[in-house]
C-alpha cells in the first residue's frame, strides 16, 4: 500500500526498478500512481514481478516507454485502473483520500499486498475491500447533540 505522486524529477517516474536476479521478487500492489510522466519503469529485471491493484491518475505512460515488459505470469494488468484517488489537499501534501475516490474499495487483501495499519494507524479494511494506496478512508459517525 503506497502512494506515490507528484514527482517533480527529471525522470518523472514513480517507481523505477532494476536487476538481473531471476531468483528475486518484486511486489507492487494496492498503489496509486499520481501525477506522473511514467508510472513504472522496469530495467532488465528478470525475476518474478507481481503487480496488482494500481491505480493511476494523470499519468502519461503507466510503463515508460523503453521499459522491459514485466517479467511471470503473476503481473496481472487486467487488476490496474485509471480514476482520480480524490486527495484531501494533494498541493499541500495531504494526500488522505475522499470519499468516492476510485482508490477505495478497490484493492486487494490477498497474500502479499496487505498491509495493516494505513499510514495513520487505522486497521484495514474499513468497507467491503481494502482501499488502494497509503491511507485507508475511515468514515466518522458524528451523532447528533440534542439538548432538553
């Protein structure tokens, strides 16, 4: 679980891996990719890459061009969707997510892509499906003050 956005260097590229050990693993999973030229580029990695449940929003290229095509069956493109994670305050850093972003509900809790607590501290999941990306959206219930 990891939010990745707004990356203002010269590469433009959220996540960025390489490597020649075809014994190694790669795990990216129930993350949101934001505001980038590139979302994941992949330099001649030859192990195993799972990625599952990406979000991605306002990003040009979701694998840069030039990218090795990810390497095992278990990188299932068919789990990354495109919406907006609808941050609270994303140009001044707060990138909680709102109610109705696509990020939530939207990932996964299988083996491997969880974890738990967010990075506030809230257990996952809050709804029917862990939500993608750092934070976990938690719904408060404010009941009503009535006085006699």
């Amino acid at each position: 679980h990891n939010t990745l956005a707004d990356d203002t260097q010269s590469q433009n590229t959220a996540l960025y891996y390489d490597g020649t050990s075809a014994g190694d693993e790669l795990f990216i999973g129930n993350t949101i990719f934001a505001n980038h030229v590139n979302g994941i580029r992949n330099n001649n990695f030859t192990g195993m890459a799972h990625a599952r449940h990406l979000l991605f929003y306002n990003v040009t290229n979701e694998q840069a061009a030039g990218s090795t095509a990810f390497p095992g069956a278990p990188s299932d493109t068919t789990t990354w969707i495109t919406g907006n994670p609808l941050f609270v305050d994303a140009a001044n850093g707060d990138y909680h997510i709102l109610p109705g972003s696509a990020a939530q509900d939207a990932g996964n809790g299988e083996a491997g892509y969880t974890y738990s607590p967010d990075v506030d501290g809230d257990t996952r999941p809050q709804g029917a499906e862990y939500d993608i990306g750092a934070d976990e959206l938690v719904y408060a219930l404010y009941l009503p003050l009535i006085v006699k």
